[in-house]
C-alpha cells in the first residue's frame, strides 16, 4: 500500500511523534475523519516547536484548508500553548484564541492541549482518566496501581506516571505491540467514552 503524501491532503494534523501519529490516526477513523486528514509527525515536542514556523509555509497555507496541532501539555498547558499560539501567529498570520479552538481564517487553523487546557500531563494521561472512568476495569486497574506500588517501594518508578499505567496495562491486553496506537487498535480503549468528548469535538472539525 502506498504511503500517504502530504500533497494528496487539503487538511493536516501535526503531532509530536510516530507513536502519537498512531493513536490520533485511530481516533480520527473513529470519526471517519482518517481518509481526509494527514498526520506530520515531528521528532517530540522540542523538534516540533522548533520546526513549526518552517513547516507552515505561505505554500501550504495557501493548499490546505485545516491546519490542527495538538501536543501534549506536560508540566505546563499555559505555556505550551502560548508558544504553539506564538509560532502560528509569526507563520500564518493568525491567532488561535484559546486551546481546543480553530481560527475563523482560511486555512483554518487549531490547537488541542492534551489531556486538556486545564491540566498537566499527555494524551497518555486523557487516555488512562477515559479507561479507568469505566466500572467494568475497576478490578484492572486496581491491580494496575497495585503494580506501580510495588515497584515505586522497589525503587523503580516511571519518569510519566499514566505512560507507565498504560504500558502495564498493555503488557498485558497487547502484548503482541503494547503502544497506544495499536492498543486503539485492538479496542483495549473505548474512543467514544465521554473523557475523549473535548478531543473528539476538536478532531470533528476536520
């Protein structure tokens, strides 16, 4: 099968890196938004905030028709939004007024913060609140923490808190490729559950 070219698209996501373009490709099939949308990947999130203002150019303002960036918030949502703002202002010319918002312009241009505007963390983070929100994993999960106890008072502990939760998890529920892509995939989540509803709103727009 052939790879999918950036030409071939009038509507781009950009996400942080390869495993981020796997899980945001499943939650756009779950909206039927896959065949339309192209997903750029950078290296992380330093590479892709350092490269934005280039990958933006007035060519690809001038094919596209949508433009959505969405980037983990780690240890600091205001911040990380306010530089992914700052660098689609100085290459387009347009100001996202808030995260999980898209501009009025042409191209129309978004921003989503993960898990969301209001928190730290990453899209592992929205995904484990989603999972563990469900009455029917309660005896999972409890094990899961039970697991991450056990190695934190063995003096291993993970550098992400809900990478490492989603990882056991995945050990076990995928092991064949316990990423979070593929464990969309094999719907070990539900992506329809209503802690994905600002995500799912945002990607709607496409």
């Amino acid at each position: 099968m052939e790879k999918p070219k950036l030409k071939d698209f009038d509507r781009v996501l950009i996400v942080e890196g390869y495993g981020d373009l796997l899980f945001y490709a499943e939650m756009l099939e779950s909206l039927g938004k896959h065949k339309a949308v192209f997903i750029q990947k950078f290296n992380g999130k330093t590479d892709l905030c350092a490269q934005l203002e280039v990958f933006i150019t007035p060519q690809l303002l001038a094919e596209k028709t949508h433009i959505g960036v969405v980037v983990d918030a780690d240890e600091n949502p205001d911040g990380t939004f306010s530089s992914i703002q700052a660098a689609i202002a100085k290459a387009a010319n347009q100001k996202v007024p808030n995260a999980g918002t898209w501009t009025d312009g042409n191209p129309r241009i978004g921003i989503f913060i993960a898990p969301d505007p209001a928190n730290k963390g990453e899209i592992e983070t929205l995904v484990w609140r989603a999972w563990s929100a469900d009455r029917a994993n309660d005896a999972a999960k409890g094990h899961i923490d039970t697991y991450a106890s056990s190695m934190r008072a063995a003096g291993f502990e993970a550098k992400s808190r809900e990478k490492g939760l989603i990882g056991a998890l995945l050990a076990i529920r995928n092991d064949d490729d316990p990423r979070l892509g593929p464990g969309a995939r094999t719907n070990v989540f539900d992506l329809e559950h209503t802690e994905f509803a600002e995500l799912r709103a945002f990607l709607s727009v496409f």
